[in-house]
C-alpha cells in the first residue's frame, strides 16, 4: 500500500451491497489520497458491520443527513441501477463530487437530465468504467493516440462464464446480506436480456468506446438458447473505423474478454481477465516499424482503487479527468439503447436517434 498524501478527498459511499463490500470500501481505505470518511444505508445492521470492518469515521442512515455534512467532499454511488441517477442528482444539488457505479442510469432521458445537472453544479461527475484504469488497456490506449495511426478495425468481446461464480467466491470477500436493504421496485433480473446488457454491455462498450472513439451506428443480432444469450454487434465509428462486438452470457468456457485492434502502423491483441482476480490485461501491441511485440506488465491490477485515486486527484489538483465523464456515461446508454433497437428492428440503429430506457 502506498502512504497516504497530506491532501485527501474525504469520501461517502452510498450503498452496503455486493459492490460496495467487494471494491469501494477497501479500495476507499486503501487510497493514497482519499479516506473513507462516511458509509450510508438504510440497512442499519449492515452499516454498523461494513463501518466497523472498513474504519469510516461516521455513519448515516439518511442520504440526505450525509449529503448535508460540510466536511463531506465526494459521494461514491454504489447502489442498485435504478437509484443511480436520483442519487447522483441529490448529491450535485448538495455540492458534492460524484462517483457512480456503472451504467449511469437506465434510459437516455435521466441521464440526458442528469449531464444538464453536472453541467449547472459545477461538480466532477465520474463514471465507474473501471477498466479503464487497467494499465493493459491503458498501454493500448496510448499507443493508438501516440503510435498507431488510422484504425482500421476494432473487435471486443465480453463472455461471461458458467464457472463465473465458483472462481469469483474464491477470490472475493464475504459478501455479508440483510433482510433491511433498500431494493428497487421490480427485480432487476426479471428481464435477462435488459440485466445483461446493463451489467455487462456497459463494460463492453465503454471499452470499444474508449478505444475507438466515438459510435454512430450499431446493427444488432441477439440469439438465445440453452440459457444464453449472445449479441453480435456490428459498429461504425465516427472516425470511419468499423467494429465489433460479441456479448455472450454465459459461455462453456473460461471467462473470455479482450479485444483486437488493426491499424495503419501496428496491431493490439489483448486478453482481459475477471476483474476479481485484480489482474491487468495482456496486451501485445505490434509496430510494423520494428517489426516487435512489446507488453507492458501491469503489477497494480488493483482498478477500482486506481479508480478512486485519478477520481480525487482530477478533484484536488484539477488533473485531466482520467476516467469516463458524464458525456461517456451519456454515449454508452445510448449504444445499448441503440443496441436494443436493432434487435428489434433488424435494421441499423444510429444512437442520436435513440430514445427510452436499456
């Protein structure tokens, strides 16, 4: 672990739940420049276990009491879904900074609402796209800008794995439940395709997006059999490079994510691995020039903490803001909204025409 520095965010985290337990509140601890200063939830059993596991210095049960304490500085949205924009709107209305869990909302118009609200307050709002803090991915990312030339073709993909689970509860903390959370008003997981597609699609195009730059178009197909669920995605990207992307839960296989990426000087191959195993991507990147393969390694696999940390440092010295905005976190509801279109439709989609909910 690295020392703290002397200047720190204080940090509030909304939200007992998986995520939370898994990924912010250590990560919120373990930061070189922010301190887990408050944890809020409406589950008082939960809240006494994490404050007490974690070391934050206070506690709340109403968002509202958190939102109104001075010396709280930013808000870190670990919450179901369809809390996430209500949330991070009370927390921009307070004054206060924002980190908030993947995908931003769930339709464009809250969203579209809510980039008016970041806009108006003044505050940072950050999305939680965490793999962009993977030095693998972020290797790639400076090769295209700096090296790579005109990219002629993207292909991503994202599959989730029937052994998921047996390989993520080894790995993972205890994961402590109540019978006091808050939950939304239906079950996020009474429509499969409309859950993945949240859960996973937001990784998966976030990624295209942040290597590709920006998408205009999708054209969709999306079969179901035998319990899974495959999307096959055909992109445009407004630079006029075409892409790809394959959505599969849950494949017969080892967890299955990376990317390959052509270009007018070079090549990307990448393998990225369960984020619970805190493991940067292999990345092999190619320059016609030299004709070699470099690699970086990305000792620190730690995302969500590497997360935090660009989060407060763009916050108290007004560094570039590293991690995905709220125009990121706009665009990518769009693509999945688009996405959900052509399936039904059959035809291309393009994401400024798309209105509705994931």
């Amino acid at each position: 672990m690295a020392p703290k520095e002397e200047r720190r965010l204080k940090v509030g985290i909304l939200g007992c739940g998986q995520i939370a337990q898994a990924a912010h509140f250590e990560s919120a601890a373990k930061a070189r420049n922010t301190d887990l200063y408050a944890i809020c939830d409406v589950a008082e059993d939960l809240l006494r276990r994490m404050a007490i596991a974690h070391g934050a210095e206070k506690t709340f049960t109403d968002y509202d009491a958190m939102l109104a304490d001075p010396e709280l500085d930013a808000v870190v949205i670990a919450t179901a879904d369809a809390f996430h924009v209500p949330a991070a709107k009370a927390a921009l209305e307070a004054g206060k900074h924002v980190l908030c869990e993947k995908p931003l909302g769930m339709a464009v118009e809250e969203v579209e609402e809510l980039r008016d609200a970041v806009r108006t307050s003044g505050r940072l709002l950050q999305v939680g796209h965490m793999k962009r803090f993977d030095a693998g991915l972020q290797s790639a990312k400076s090769f295209i800008e700096a090296e790579m030339g005109e990219m002629l073709a993207l292909k991503a993909w994202y599959c989730d794995s029937t052994h998921r689970y047996a390989m993520t509860d080894a790995v993972q903390p205890l994961i402590v439940k109540s019978a006091n959370a808050r939950r939304p008003p239906t079950n996020p997981k009474a429509d499969l395709r409309r859950y993945y597609m949240l859960a996973h699609g937001s990784h998966l195009v976030d990624t295209a997006r942040y290597l590709g730059g920006e998408i205009v178009e999708v054209e969709a197909r999306l079969r179901e059999s035998f319990g899974a669920y495959c999307w096959f995605v055909d992109l445009a990207f407004a630079s006029g490079a075409m892409g790809h992307l394959d959505l599969t839960v849950a494949v017969r296989m080892d967890w299955h994510e990376g990317f390959q990426i052509y270009g007018e000087k070079g090549s990307i191959i990448a393998k990225t691995y369960n984020p619970w195993f805190y493991r940067s991507s292999d990345v092999e990147i190619f320059r016609e020039e030299t004709g070699a393969t470099t690699r970086v390694l990305g000792a620190d696999g730690h995302f969500y903490r590497r997360q935090l940390e660009g989060f407060a440092d763009a916050i108290l010295n007004g560094t570039p803001v590293p991690g995905a905005d709220i125009d990121d976190g706009v665009a990518s509801i769009r693509a999945m909204v688009a996405i959900r279109d052509s399936v039904r439709s059959g035809k291309p989609v393009k994401l400024a025409d798309v209105a509705g909910s994931v």
